[in-house]
C-alpha cells in the first residue's frame, strides 16, 4: 500500500520504542509517547540555550537568514551607537 517493506517499518518502529518515542504493546498497538514539556521563562533578556539549560541536551539553533541594515533610530539609541551604524541583523530558529 505505501511502498514500504514491512522490515522495514520494524526496524523504524523498533529504533523509536529503543528511543522511547514509541511504547510497543503486544496484541493492542504502537503509541506515541508523550514528550517531556519543557518550562522556558520569556523575559527581556532570555536566551534560548540558558532558559534550556539542564532540562534537555537535545538543542539546535538553525540560520533561517542574514542581513546587514542600518541602525533605527530606537535601535542605535538602545546600543549606543551611531545612527545608520551596520547591523548584522541574524534570523533563527530554536528547537530542542
């Protein structure tokens, strides 16, 4: 039906219940375990690795995009720079 190999799908199946994302239960299915939920405080200064720190190991930020653009006014008040000073203006993404 899907093209797969039913070994296959085993294999898959069993790599994840090893993993603890899926619970196997003879005669009654595979279910999806729930995931941990994880507590990140928002603040003025938050940071992605600190507000994670000792709840998980498993984080990754990933480079969506990059530019250079010219300090706003409010911006270059904020950092104390020149007005239309270069900013290296970086967008990400945090999972974990």
């Amino acid at each position: 039906r899907y093209g797969v190999n039913r070994h296959t799908v085993r294999s898959a199946i069993a790599a994840l219940v090893q993993e603890g994302v899926l619970r196997a239960e003879q005669g009654r299915g595979t279910f999806v375990l729930s995931r941990k939920r994880l507590s990140y405080p928002i603040g003025a200064r938050t940071r992605f690795s600190t507000g994670l720190q000792g709840q998980t190991s498993e984080r990754h930020i990933a480079l969506l995009a990059s530019s250079v653009e010219p300090a706003s006014r409010r911006i270059a008040d904020a950092l104390k720079l020149a007005r239309g000073a270069a900013l290296l203006c970086l967008e990400t993404r945090g999972e974990a």
